[in-house]
C-alpha cells in the first residue's frame, strides 16, 4: 500500500513516499543483506567533526528472538501491539562525548537523528517500512543491553515490510489509512529574519 503524499513542490520520489506505519507483516523477515544496507546508509551520515557518535543496537527477530524480545519490553505499552509483528527492532543510542577528547558533545543526539533517517530512507527504497518512536524506557535499554553510562539512547526503531490493506488490525486501520499532514512551508521556514507571528 502506497501512502505518496501531495506535496507542494517535486521532492525524491523515496522521501514522498516514505511513511511511517504501524502494520507490519509478521512472516516476511528482513533479511541480513538489507540490514547491512541499512547499516552502512547510517554509516555514511554527515556528524559533527566526523565524529559519528551513534551506536545501534540491532535485534532482528529472525536471527535473535531473545535480544528482539529484550528490546520490545523496554517500548511503550502504546508502543508494543502494532510493534508485535516488526521483525526488526532498533534502539539508536548517541556518545554524550566527543571520542577524540571526551569532551562533551551536544551534537551527538542530532547527528544520530541524522545517521537513522538514512536509515530509514534507505529502507524505504528497499521496499521496507520503518516507524522511528520515542516511547521507550532508556533505563531499560540501558539495564538489558548492559550500556555504558556514555551513551544516551535516544530513540527506538520499527522495521519491516508493510501488511497489505486487508491485513491491518481493526484497531490500526484508522491511522494506518489516514492521509501524510504537513504543516505549510510558511510555518516553519523563515527567509532570512524570524517570522515575528511563529
């Protein structure tokens, strides 16, 4: 099921179609080859001094179901019925410091954020789905994958191949089905000084 939005001018065509679902098919797993191109489009994201602070920890449910389940108990409970069926759960973790000096970094929250929409863009063009979320317990991640204290984890995420439409849950289908919402350019682009009404 395609979800292209309507936007306001041509963008790539990946980025317009790009979304972020909740109805995952849970009997086609992800296979190590796409992972591995997911992995190396984060690989090569832009970070402060070329510093890349990200860390991911990878579970797919195919290879290890123990670390994809360790990682579901530390989502969201609004979280965990549409991420049940994802074969791939990732927790994006950022370096709170610079490696080179160990001086703090406040980049580092920011160039993972940039390091996982690659990996999501990437994913998209794969064919794969892929929904980033903030509803998670960092002490959790923090206390079962043993992470040092260095290190913040800062988001989890969802991917998969998407279910077709007669396979979304009931409970999902209103969301699932809803269209892209966007605020205008206007609201959140300013050319040249600070929008005095923003």
């Amino acid at each position: 099921m395609e979800k292209k939005i309507d936007t306001s001018e041509p963008i790539n065509n990946i980025i317009a179609t790009r979304w972020s679902g909740v109805s995952y098919d849970a009997e086609r797993p992800v296979n190590q080859a796409q992972l591995l191109a997911i992995m190396e489009a984060a690989r090569w994201a832009p970070s402060c001094f070329g510093d890349q602070p990200w860390r991911y920890i990878v579970c797919n449910k195919a290879d290890n179901a123990e670390a994809w389940q360790k990682l579901y108990d530390c989502l969201a409970e609004g979280n965990q019925p549409w991420c049940i069926n994802a074969p791939v759960l990732i927790a994006a973790c950022h370096d709170t410091q610079f490696s080179m000096n160990d001086d703090p970094n406040p980049w580092g929250a920011y160039d993972t954020g940039a390091a996982s929409v690659s990996m999501c863009i990437q994913a998209a063009d794969l064919g794969l789905m892929s929904h980033q979320m903030a509803g998670f317990s960092a002490d959790l991640i923090r206390e079962k994958f043993e992470v040092p204290a260095r290190f913040t984890p800062v988001a989890a995420i969802a991917i998969g191949y998407q279910t077709t439409e007669d396979g979304i849950p009931e409970a999902f289908k209103g969301r699932e089905l809803s269209p892209r919402k966007r605020n205008p350019l206007s609201e959140n682009f300013f050319m040249g000084a600070w929008a005095k009404d923003a």
